[in-house]
C-alpha cells in the first residue's frame, strides 16, 4: 500500500525526545564539540513504537499477546544504537534470557510493517527514546585493590574488567588459587564481567598452572615481580597452549632486557602492551616503540589522556607512591623521573588519533582512574579533533578503543565489546548531553544493575539529589547469575565450586593481530629518541602541546 | 531524628547547595551538577519559608540566571525536578527553563491530523454523541472504538487515525470531526481491543462477522448517511458484547 502519507508525518526535528531522532539528524554531545549524525533508523516513520499514554506501546497495537519466548523479555526502545562495527543508528534492541535478540523496527508483526524485534504483551519495556546505546565499556587493565573500585568502574559504564588483585596487595597477577578462589566468591555480588589475570613473573609453568585451576583469564608479566626473558617466555608459551592473552609491563630499568630484546622474546606472539606510552611503566624512554606493530596490542592508561598541562607534575609522585619507591632515594628519583617524559605523552595521544594504539584503559587503583575511561578517551577525541574530522568514523574510532577492542585482545569478542544479536546485553544507556561522562542506565546481561536513581521517598524516580548507585541488578544473587566469570577453556575445565556465574572462555586470544582492530589496525615503525626528546611515526615527528582545559571534566563532575 | 533515605539525600543535596554557593561567592561561572544543586537546595528551602507550590515554581527560575553558569550550561540544564516539604506536605517542584531564558513551554498541541487532501481522500466523519469528550490515538483501530462515536464503521474497518504516532484527537460532545484514515499495517491480524474480531482484517467472513456483532450489540454505526442505532443504544453495548447478547437493529 502507499505509505505516501507516512511522508507527512512529521519534521525530523521534532522528534527527538518522542521516539529518538531520525536519519540525517546531528546531535551535540556536551561539550565535547563532536557531533554524532545518525546514519540511518528503521523504517518505523508513521508507526513508531513507544510507551506511555495513548501510545503505540498497547496490546492490540504495538504488543501482541505472545508469551516472551515468541517476542522478547527486554525491549529497549527507539535507542541511537552507537556501534563501533554497525555505525549509528535509530532502533530498539530486543532482549531474550540476558542476550541481544534482535536490533531493529519494535513492535507488533499482525499490525506493523517490517518488525525485526517483536515485542509481547509481557515484554519490559524500557523507554530509550533519544538515548545513546553503546556497548558497556571494557577496562582491560585495573587494579583491584579495594572493591569500591568496581562502582566507580560501573558509574562511569565499564561492565567488563580483567583485574589483578582483590584487595591492598602486591599483586600484579594472582598466583594462589586459594587467593583466587576466594576473590572469585567475592566479586559474585558486582553485575559484571570479571577476569582476573595469574601472575605470570615465574621461571617455571607451575605457578601458572596453579593460577589456571584458580581460573584466571590470562597472565600478567609485571617488572616489579620480573619481566626477563625467562619469564616473559614461560608465559607466552603456557598462554599459546591454553589461549589466553598476556598482559605486559616491561622492563623499567632495561636491566635485562632492552625494548629490542623484549620484541625478540616475543618473537611474533600476540601481548597486550600495558601503558605503551611508558609513563606507567616499562622500557625508558622508547617503550612507544612496541606500538604500531602486528602482534603487539598496545593500550594506554588514562592520566595522560588527553596529555593535559598538570600530567608530568603529577606522575612523579604518583610513581614513587605506586612502586613502592622512596623520595629520598636519588636512584628512584631518577629512575621515576625517567619515566615521566612530556614528549612520548604528546606522541601517544598522536597515535590514538591515527588510528595505532587501539585501546584506551584505566589502570585502576595502579596509577589510573577506574572511572575515567570512557570520558578521557572521548576528551581526547575531542581535543585532537578539527571541523574537518568532526565525523562519526571519528566517534566511532575512539568508542572502539574502550569496548571491541579490549574484547578482541583478551579473546572475549564472541561474547562482549558491540551491541550484535547473540552476544550479552550488555548496554550502557547515555542521555546524549552526559555522553560518556555519567550513564543514565548500565543493563547486565539486560537488566538495569546500575544508574542514575533519586530521592527515595520522591513521587518520580528521578528527582534530585540523582546519584549513580545501585539498581536492582545489583541486589540479592541476582549479580551472580547477569555476571560472568571470565576463564579460559582450561580454568573452565576446573571443578570448582567458588562462584555461581556463568563462564566467559577466552577464544582466539592467541591469533588476535593489530590489523584485526576495529577502527584502527595502521601498522607502522615508532621511534624515539631519549636524547633529542623526539617521537616519530615512520618519518613523520609527532608533536604537540598539553592542554590545559579538557570538555566533560569541569561540566559534569563536582 | 530517626533519619529516613529521603532525609539523609536532603542532607546531600544540602551540602551540595552550600558547596555550590561557595563556589559562585568566589566568582566562579557554576557547571552542571552545582547549578543543579544550588537550585534544587534553593527551592526546598523556599517551601519550607512557607511558599506556596506555585510560587516556588517562579521564584525558582530566578535563583540563577545564564550569567552565573557556564556558557553551554543553559543548553543542556533545562529541567531540575526536586521534592519539597511544603505546609500541606511533600511536593514535587519541577523547574523548568531554570535560568529564566523564556524557553518554557509546555502543552504544545498535541493534535496534528493530516492536511485532509494529503490522504488518498479518505476522510471519515465522527460523531461524539457522550456526554464526556472522547480521544481516539493514533493506531487504534478504528472499527472498534467507543460505541458513543457515530462513524461509518466499514469504512474504518482495518484502518487507524492519519495523525502523528502517539497523539490522539479529542473528540468533544456532540462535536463532528473529520479525520484522515489510513490502513492497519504488517499482517493485518487484529488481537486484542474489543476481541470482535480476533483474526485477519482482510478475511471477508471475520470482517462481515464482526461488523454485524457491533452493530447488533449497539456500536453506533452509519452507512451511506444513514445512521444505524439510536445513541441510547451505546450504553450497554459492550455489556451485551460481552454477554453475547444482540440487539434488533434500528
């Protein structure tokens, strides 16, 4: 039939805030000066789904009486779906038993043209209308040294984590499986992904087996406990015999090892680079050179994302604090001073930008901010940014640094890191203004666990003072059956008896290269020198100034 | 003072306010959080000085102006909902266009039908014969609706309103409006509303069916300009729908 008449409905402009935007319409996030265009929406112009009064949202209309096993539990509704693979675009996720069921035109097939996601007379409906969806944030890199960091990490929409520790210890890695066993049953209670690396500084494979039966999800290599050839060896060939991913902080003092010899002990295998640009730790000063290369997925620490003005002040005391080190002591005076270099935090914010460091990540509690990933990383698209490159490839290169891509590297690909049917319902929900600053709503595995909530006592939900804090996902057991445990197939092979969650087993954490990055993936010879204070990326010098104002910081926080 | 949650935040949102003030009394421009802050603290304090809800409301938008925020503050910060305790008990105070730009609107129209010639032509007379207006949305269908509407129920069979999703057009007493019509979509399967039909639309024998059932149960009805039952036969007609029972048409 003629939908002609369907052309009539309605300007696009209005729409926004009824049941989302349409295509071709550009939205402002905040004050990060980005603009987000929506690329396309589902053909709904004309019979919109949507709740409330006199709405579509009504049995007989937009529902139709099927029990959630035909339609959906969950439908999340008009959302601009912000994927760093499928792009931005408007339309309503379905959700079924914790997993995305569908992403396209919501509503009620006997009276709708073209419904992908069928929503029942008993299908929760939660109105997103004009909200962003992104994929919950994954942090591959925090220190757990005390559990609240985890609802900094949920406040700021990470749902994915591969810690360290479980509380104030020398961590860097678990080794014990008793250790390992009993932060397992503890961090149960928080709705998230979580995987704990094994201490992987060892000559000998049999710390690290002791650590798979405790069910980590991949190994650390950490100077403080040993970063030689023995022990980066040891854990690469036990990582490519169970696949799992290693996470690397080289040697600081290259006391035994340069950052040439350190590519040699590698020898082609996949790593994951921990705080490439050095400051954080690792070779002095050219540790940036393990960037840009194919089997070595290097990610940054967010301190100095964007380099602002007050980054080098600060690094040094953060250094001596973090590694135990005296400020007394002129040895680690030089050695932290060493590791706090302006020119390689410009260089790395430059390799962000091109496309050659794929991943952004917090480093909790370890000289990092649980949560601060999500809006350092957009501040730095923002401040990099230029009118001609105020583009949703742009976004869409800086999401991919906080969600696929740390998913790709530690093998977790097929279960998290984009907003695709059959992965975990993951999603967190931003009101467009807030972008990546504060989340409206974190759904676990498709049920509200964290967010914004108000006054109790108030006759609406929402009414101030607003806080981030618990929603129901986070009550009762229901943590233990949204989260998953993150293992590899040989943990998951373990009897255990230690957590409830379900499992997450790393795949493909051993093949995963740097042109598989999404939205990055350029490849190319970084080189530094100590002596000139000069980075260059195959010939071109990369340069820049701190800045000393960043967009989110002074408009959203206290 | 047995505390309760709702005390505790307002303790919260107090020291917030105060942090907020502070801050302004050094010159400083506010962001969002302490505009927010400064404004809600403000006006639970307004109430308890005796204001009225209505006079808070007002004297709200006067708290801080686009003077004392950051400049993009105004464009993002456009509603500050906060609970009061006023002399008849707690209320909710919602501010809108907070820093007084003349940018509050509410209410607008929500009945936009379509320009009549942009349909096809198919344009259909209903007659409110209540006593109470009646709104009819945009997706109902529309063969179904209240039995005290008079409209050319064939003619509505498989059909909704022509207006923008999700608005309704309010039909006053003894009031006739036009309206654009436009087809039921996807598999045209009607479950649901009256449970007159409960199957296809376009099944020749449901709908003969089900128009037959509503006219001899006393849905008000007309065909070709000529209206069929009498408007008091509108009252009862979903009893005797329910019931089965059928009524001689007039």
């Amino acid at each position: 039939m003629s939908r002609m008449d369907r052309e009539l409905v309605q300007p696009a402009a209005v729409d926004i805030g009824n049941y989302g935007p349409q295509a071709g319409d550009v939205i402002a996030l905040g004050d990060l000066n980005l603009n987000l265009t929506i690329e396309r929406r589902v053909p709904d112009r004309g019979d919109e789904f949507h709740v409330g009064f006199a709405k579509t949202g009504r049995d007989g209309i937009g529902l139709t009486p099927v029990p959630t096993a035909e339609s959906c539990d969950v439908v999340l509704t008009n959302v601009i779906v912000m994927d760093p693979v499928d792009g931005i675009y408007v339309a309503s996720i379905g959700i079924r038993e914790g997993r995305i069921s569908g992403i396209g035109k919501a509503g009620n097939p006997n009276t709708m043209n073209n419904v992908d996601v069928v929503v029942g007379s008993g299908t929760v409906v939660i109105s997103a209308d004009g909200m962003i969806a992104t994929p919950g944030g994954v942090d591959a890199h925090v220190h757990s040294l005390t559990p609240r960091v985890f609802e900094a990490m949920l406040s700021s929409g990470i749902t994915t984590v591969i810690a360290q520790e479980a509380g104030p210890v020398w961590g860097v890695g678990l080794g014990s499986r008793w250790f390992l066993d009993q932060a397992h049953r503890a961090m149960e209670r928080y709705p998230m992904n979580i995987g704990l690396l094994g201490r992987a500084s060892s000559a000998t494979v049999d710390p690290l087996r002791e650590a798979i039966a405790g069910q980590v999800c991949g190994f650390k290599v950490h100077e403080d406990t040993g970063a030689t050839l023995r022990t980066l060896d040891t854990a690469l060939r036990l990582a490519d015999e169970i696949d799992v991913q290693v996470a690397l902080h080289t040697d600081g003092l290259n006391e035994t090892l340069s950052v040439a010899d350190t590519v040699d002990v590698i020898a082609g295998r996949a790593i994951h680079a921990y705080h490439v640009e050095g400051c954080g730790g690792g070779h002095a000063p050219d540790v940036l050179t393990l960037a840009g290369r194919d089997n070595i997925l290097a990610s940054s620490t967010n301190p100095t994302l964007p380099y602002g003005t007050n980054a080098v002040s600060e690094h040094l005391d953060m250094i001596l604090l973090c590694h135990g080190m005296n400020s007394q002591r002129e040895a680690d005076i030089r050695i932290a001073r060493a590791r706090v270099r302006g020119f390689t935090m410009a260089a790395e914010n430059q390799l962000h930008d091109k496309g050659v460091i794929p991943m952004t990540s917090s480093d909790a509690q370890g000289m990092g901010r649980a949560g601060e990933t999500w809006w350092r990383t957009f501040a730095m698209a923002s401040v990099l940014g230029s009118t001609e490159d105020n583009t949703n490839a742009r976004l869409l290169r800086y999401l991919a640094k906080i969600t696929i891509n740390p998913a790709l590297t530690h093998g977790l690909a097929h279960e998290i890191g984009t907003l695709t049917p059959g992965k975990l319902a993951d999603i967190i929900l931003w009101r467009p203004a807030q972008f990546a600053a504060k989340p409206w709503l974190v759904l676990k595995s498709g049920f509200p666990a964290w967010g914004e909530t108000g006054d109790p006592n108030a006759s609406l939900p929402d009414t101030e003072p607003l806080q981030l804090s618990a929603q129901f996902g986070a009550m009762g057991s229901a943590p233990s059956e949204l989260s998953r445990l993150i293992t590899s197939v040989a943990g998951n092979a373990e009897s255990h008896n230690h957590s409830h969650r379900k499992i997450i087993t790393v795949r493909n954490a051993r093949t995963v290269r740097g042109t598989d990055m999404v939205n990055h993936g350029v490849l190319g010879q970084v080189s530094v020198s100590g002596t000139s204070g000069s980075v260059y990326f195959n010939d071109e010098e990369l340069l820049g100034q701190p800045v000393s104002t960043v967009p989110i910081s002074r408009l959203h926080f206290w | 003072m047995s505390l309760t949650p709702g005390e505790q935040d307002r303790l919260l949102l107090f020291l917030q306010g105060e942090l907020a003030r502070a801050r302004r009394n050094r010159g400083l421009l506010l962001n969002i959080p302490e505009a927010t802050a400064l404004i809600a603290d403000s006006v639970v304090e307004l109430a308890r000085d005796g204001l009225t809800l209505d006079e808070v409301r007002l004297r709200a938008r006067e708290i801080l102006s686009v003077k004392d925020v950051l400049p993009i503050v105004p464009q993002l910060l456009t509603e500050i909902r906060v609970e009061a305790r006023f002399d008849d008990g707690t209320r909710l105070v919602v501010v809108r266009d907070p820093f007084n730009q003349g940018t509050e609107s509410i209410g607008e129209s929500s009945e936009q039908a379509f320009p009549a010639d942009g349909i096809e032509g198919e344009l259909l007379k209903i007659t409110n014969t209540a006593s109470i207006a009646i709104g009819v949305s945009s997706h109902i269908h529309l063969a179904e609706v209240n039995p005290r509407l008079r409209l050319d129920r064939s003619r509505a069979w498989g059909m909704h309103i022509a207006v923008k999703t999700g608005d309704a057009t309010w039909i006053e007493p003894n009031e006739v409006v036009e309206v654009a019509l436009t087809p039921i979509e996807g598999n045209r399967v009607m479950l649901g509303n009256s449970g007159v039909v409960d199957g296809p639309l376009d099944d020749p024998e449901v709908r003969e069916r089900a128009l037959a059932t509503l006219r001899s149960c006393g849905y008000l009805d007309e065909r070709d300009g000529e209206e069929i039952n009498s408007p008091d036969l509108a009252l009862g007609a979903v009893h005797r729908l329910m019931s089965n029972e059928t009524q001689v048409n007039t």
